[in-house]
C-alpha cells in the first residue's frame, strides 16, 4: 500500500502553479509515497470545499492570500486544520506577517522575479514536512 501525502494549495496565478507543481512532480519521483493534491483558486471555494466540509484533511496547506476574486485565501480555518500544517507563501511580506500573527510558523515568500527558485524552496519545506 502506498502512503499518500495530501496537499492543499490555495493559489490563483496559473504559473505558479505550473512552477510548483513540477517540483512536486520531481519530489515523488524521489519518495516512497504519493502526493494527493487539492487546488483551489478563489476564495470562497475554500469556504464551500473546505471549511465547511468535514471530512476535509490535509497534511500540508500552501496558503497565498490574495485570489482572483480580489479576496483572500486567508479565510481558511487555520485552527481546524492546524497553522503547523501551513506554508504562507504571499509576495507580499505583511500577508505573510498576518500568517505568522495567526500561529503559522513556515514562509516563503513569493519572488516574483523567479518563480523557478521560489516553488524550488516550497518545495523544499513541503519536503522538510513530509
């Protein structure tokens, strides 16, 4: 039987996106497990998907803040599925401060002159998780 590895990422620029979920392609390669994604671009499908369902669990959460409906991620319930779980990865430093003040403790903050090395480090810290 394989152990799966569930993620949630909550981030709404496509190539972002695409950046990140390539490394994560390149870490199951490595890995004795596999990773089950969840990705969600607005906002309120976190409150209809996720917050509200309770069969909803994951291991680890990559949290934006901003989305395409110019609200935020940071809806989600961080004291269900727990702030350990969270890796606050907003260009913008307050957003990730915000994270922090709510018990998220994991950041790397978005480089948006190199999406390349940034989904590289989450990546890193997602594996650092595992």
């Amino acid at each position: 039987m394989i152990l799966i590895k569930r993620i949630l990422i909550l981030e709404d620029n496509l190539l972002v996106l695409s950046k990140l979920l390539a490394n994560l392609e390149l870490l199951e390669q490595e890995q004795p497990y596999a990773l089950s994604l969840v990705i969600l671009t607005d906002y309120t499908q976190v409150e209809d998907y996720i917050n509200n369902n309770p069969r909803a669990n994951f291991d680890i959460i990559i949290l934006d803040r901003d989305c395409k409906l110019n609200d935020s991620f940071h809806n989600l319930n961080l004291e269900r599925f727990g702030a350990h779980k969270v890796i606050s990865i907003s260009a913008v430093p307050q957003y990730n401060e915000d994270a922090q003040k709510r018990g998220v403790t994991k950041v790397v903050q978005k480089d948006i002159r190199s999406y390349d090395e940034f989904a590289k480090k989450v990546v890193k810290v997602v594996q650092e998780m595992i």
